[in-house]
C-alpha cells in the first residue's frame, strides 16, 4: 500500500450544498464560482456537477474558460478579472465568455476592438472594498463607453462585498451600489457565499456562490453545519509511528512541544509539504478513530504528531481525519489562524484524490 495520505471528494455532498444555495436565492440564477482549481476540489470534478445544474461558472483563467466549454458547459462562464491584453478579445468572443470589466484600460481596448461576435460584459463598481472596479462617480460613464462599444452584448452589473461575512455587513456597500445603479435597467450580480446566507434583499438577479458549495462556512458566528452545508473535501491519512514519551521529554522540530506527563504520540502521513498549515500550533483538532484529539509540536513537511495518550485503541494504520467529514475544516483554519479557502486551495498536488 502506498502513503496513506488521500484527499476525498464526495461530489454528491457538493450537489446537496448547491441546493442549498438554490433555496437561499430561488430567484437568483446561480454563478458558481470554481477558481482556484475549484478551491482545490479540482476544476473538472465539480464542474460535472455543475454543467446542466447552474446557469453560470466562473473562473479566472482563460484556459479553465476553454476547458469547461470543451466539456459542453453552453451558458454563462465569467472571467472574474476580465482580460488583460487585447489578445485575449477574438478568443473570449470566440467561447462566448463573459467578462468582468474593471478598468479603464479594458474600457479603452473594448471601444478600439473590432470582433466577429459580441461580448457579455459584467460592469464591476468599487462600491467601498477598494480592490476592482470603477467608483461610484465613474461608474456612468464608464457604462456608457459600454454601451457605445461595437463589441458589447449585454451589460450585468456587479459589485463585491467586504464585509459580508463579519459584523460590519454589508449596508454601506450596497447603498452605495443601490444609489448608483437607481433606475439602470440591467441585471444585477453581488452575493458572495456569506451574502447569500445572511443578506436575501442583495441577491439581485445573479448570486455567485464559491466557498459554500464546498460545505464551509463563510461565518465566524456559525457553523457549516448550522447552515446545512456538508464537506465536499475530507483530508484522511494514518498513523505510521507511534511514539512513548515521559514527562520533560519534546516533540518535533524546535522541541517547541514539551510533555507534562507520560504521553503516547501518533505520527501522521501528512504535512506542511500536502497542504496542511505549518502554522497549526500544538493543540489544533484532528479525529482518530473517529475521537477528537490535539496536534503537538510543529507540523514538518511530510508528518505531524498527535496525543494519542487517552486513546488507547489507536495504533500504526488508524485512520486520522486531519479535516473534512467530522472534523470541521473551519476549525482547523481558525486553529491555524487562516481561513478554510486558504486550506483548500493550498491542497498539495501530490496528495492523491478520490471520489467517494
Ligand atoms: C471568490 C469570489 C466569490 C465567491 O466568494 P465566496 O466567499 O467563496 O462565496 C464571489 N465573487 C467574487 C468576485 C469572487 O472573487
């Protein structure tokens, strides 16, 4: 047998979490968003699911855009970020891709352009994160360049919460956001995963789920399971060395782990290398043989230690779930003083994946 370290993916869990979505915004038509390599799930993997389920995907790669249309996907795929060079146009018109636009540059290549097929544009207004899009005082202008560009079909437009998911919220943005869009007969698209859950009124004609279709919780105050979300990744591996420390006596890296009584400590197949944060201090939760236990000491590349003390079953070959189905991966993340996505996306490409 080989390293028993496997990521597994349980598509049908990821399938229930959509429905979760659909019953959050049953008006809404649904642009999963599957970046990041599916935040780690794999591109291809969740987009199964999603083909003949959503009316839209989004991504950011051109390439992932390309992908998904080769596997038949016929509506809407958004480019997150857009395009960057006026290169990519003939190719996005050429897979009917949507783009965000968020820039002046692409404004300036878009009114220059000339394309066989016309173009969906998401117009992105800065309505307070500071990151992409146009602020409120550019915002018409920028749609009407829009509107008189040759190459554009329809216009949505599109803003992108902060603070969703703390208790700040949402209302200054999407004020801001309302009070410009007044009156514009387009569609609208703003909901991330936490203003789905948390903020129906912002659902808008589009909502663009991403970290809840994997069964975590976008919340600090409340738990995927608390929401009716189910882990789509559960991160298994084994015990492969079991250690009998006396009390005084260290574990791991930087001896940073000292035992204040006699302890038994389980070695675990799994890593800083696969993905697990090197940052998960002595004390983060991990299940063996189903039993809530700690981490001690640094996690190495390759292998982190467990207290195996009060379980007295546990030997080389059982099973550890370091997060997933019984372990919440949010707890994991808080532990490690992260967040879920980060976990996810951080996946190793060695580790192997199955479906289950
Ligand atoms: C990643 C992303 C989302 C999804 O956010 P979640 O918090 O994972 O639901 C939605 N919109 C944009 C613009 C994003 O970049």
């Amino acid at each position: 047998m080989s390293r028993p370290l496997q990521a597994r993916i349980n598509l049908s869990a990821f399938d229930r979490n959509l429905h979760v979505v659909r019953r959050c915004a049953p008006e809404s038509k649904i642009m999963a968003v599957i970046k990041a390599n599916g935040y780690g799930h794999g591109l291809k993997r969740v987009a199964q699911v999603l083909i003949g389920n959503v009316d839209g995907i989004a991504v950011l790669a051109l390439e992932d855009a390309i992908c998904l249309r080769e596997m038949g996907f016929r509506k809407s795929i958004l480019l997150l970020e857009g395009f960057f060079s006026a290169d990519e146009l003939p190719i996005i018109a050429d897979h009917h891709l949507s783009i965000v636009v968020h820039n002046q540059i692409q404004l300036e290549i878009l009114s220059q352009a000339w394309l066989p097929k016309k173009i969906d544009v998401f117009l992105k207004m800065n309505s307070g994160m500071n990151r992409l899009g146009f602020k409120a005082d550019a915002f018409h202008e920028a749609l009407s360049i829009l509107k008189s560009c040759a190459v554009i079909h329809n216009i949505t437009l599109m803003t992108h919460f902060a603070t969703a998911d703390d208790e700040k919220g949402i209302s200054v943005q999407f004020l801001s956001f309302n009070s410009v869009v007044q009156g514009l007969h387009h569609m609208r698209c703003l909901a991330n995963s936490a203003a789905i859950l948390r903020y129906p009124d912002s659902h808008g004609d589009w909502v663009r789920p991403g970290i809840m279709l994997y069964g975590s919780s976008p919340f600090i105050d409340k738990s995927a399971e608390e929401l009716g979300l189910q882990p789509v990744m559960t991160l298994i591996s084994q015990i492969i060395a079991v250690q009998s420390i006396q009390k005084g006596e260290s574990v791991g890296y930087g001896a940073t782990f000292v035992a204040d009584r006699d302890m038994r400590v389980g070695i675990v197949a799994c890593g800083y290398a696969d993905g697990y944060p090197r940052h998960a201090p002595t004390g983060t939760p991990v299940l063996v043989l189903g039993k809530r236990t700690r981490t001690l000491g640094r996690v190495s590349m390759d292998m982190l230690h467990v207290d195996l003390t009060d379980i007295a079953q546990a030997q080389v070959g059982s099973e550890v779930t370091l997060w997933g189905d019984g372990m919440s991966i949010d707890e994991v993340a808080r532990a490690a003083g992260t967040i879920s996505y980060e976990l996810l996306c951080a996946l190793a490409p060695r580790v192997p994946v199955v479906e289950i």
